[in-house]
C-alpha cells in the first residue's frame, strides 16, 4: 500500500492536469449539450405554438385529409385538361381574313375570304363578293386543309394566313 501511496504522490502533478483535462472537457461537452437541447427544444415550441391545444396526430390527420382533398383536386384538374385538350382539337381556331377589291369599279376592299378550320384543316372559307348593287356569299367546305370545289387566289391566300401564326394584314396589296 505504501507503494502506490508513494506512486501517487510521486505523479500527483500529472493526475491533477489529467483530472482537470477531463473536467474541462466534460464541461465543453455538457454546454454544448444543453446548447442542442434548447435549440430542439425551441423548435418543437415552434411547431406546437400553432396547435391551439391540438396534439400533434389530430394535426398530422388534419394534413394528411388536406393533402388527399389536393391530390384529387389536382387529379379532376388534370383530367380535366385532358378534356380542353382534345376539344381544342377540334375547334376551329385558325382564322385567316383577306380583303379585296373583286370589281374595278368598287374599291374600298369590301369583298373578303374568310377560312376558318381546326388543327386537322376542316372547316370552311367563306367568299363575300360585293358589287356595285348587290353582295353574295359563298361557302366552301374544307376537309384536310383542301376544298372539293375550285379556290379564288384570295381563298388560298385566306388559308395559308390562318396557318401562320404571325401577325397579318387584312388587306391585300
């Protein structure tokens, strides 16, 4: 016993500095420690402050009835999309005008051709030739972006203008 006694004090220095090395790091360790816990514990006092008295699963349920009611929002949306899309198909969205003088002696570019037809090219041109007395209207059926019936100059150019998608001038030069 007298041996280690006489251990001991013989490294007294070295055990102190070993002792107070572990005290300071245990104390680094605990601050850091509680550093963490306030900051985990501030935000869950973030999350809860909301509640109103709530715990958390009503809130959890609360979101989850919320998030299936905007999926099937977003499911009818889309289908509904859908149903846009394959009726824009259909409509007759493409208009080209053109505007001219039939007649010498009537100026004024009061006669037109009018094509209006769908994505596929059907539709129909529309012909108003306007004279000095009178004014007549034709029709012509289009199928495919082309007419069974023979086309004026001013009808073709009346379909191509509603192909192209830039700006036009309704008057013919």
């Amino acid at each position: 016993m007298d041996v280690l006694l006489k251990s001991l004090t013989q490294h007294l220095s070295e055990i102190v500095l070993f002792l107070l090395a572990a005290v300071l790091v245990l104390g680094f360790l605990s601050v850091r420690s509680l550093r963490l816990h306030a900051r985990q514990k501030s935000r869950w006092k973030g999350l809860f402050e909301g509640a109103q008295g709530e715990n958390i699963e009503s809130m959890l349920h609360a979101h989850l009835r919320e998030r299936v009611r905007s999926e099937e929002e977003i499911r009818e949306l889309r289908s509904r999309i859908e149903e846009l899309e394959t009726q824009l198909l259909s409509s007759k969205r493409h208009v080209g005008l053109v505007r001219y003088d039939a007649f010498e002696d009537v100026g004024g570019n009061q006669s037109f051709a009018l094509a209006l037809y769908d994505d596929q090219g059907n539709g129909a041109v529309l012909n108003g030739i306007v004279g000095r007395t009178d004014c007549r209207v034709y029709c012509k059926p289009l199928v495919n972006g082309r007419s069974e019936r023979d086309l004026s100059q001013e009808e073709q150019r009346a379909i191509r203008e509603a192909r192209d998608p830039r700006p036009k001038s309704i008057v013919s030069p």
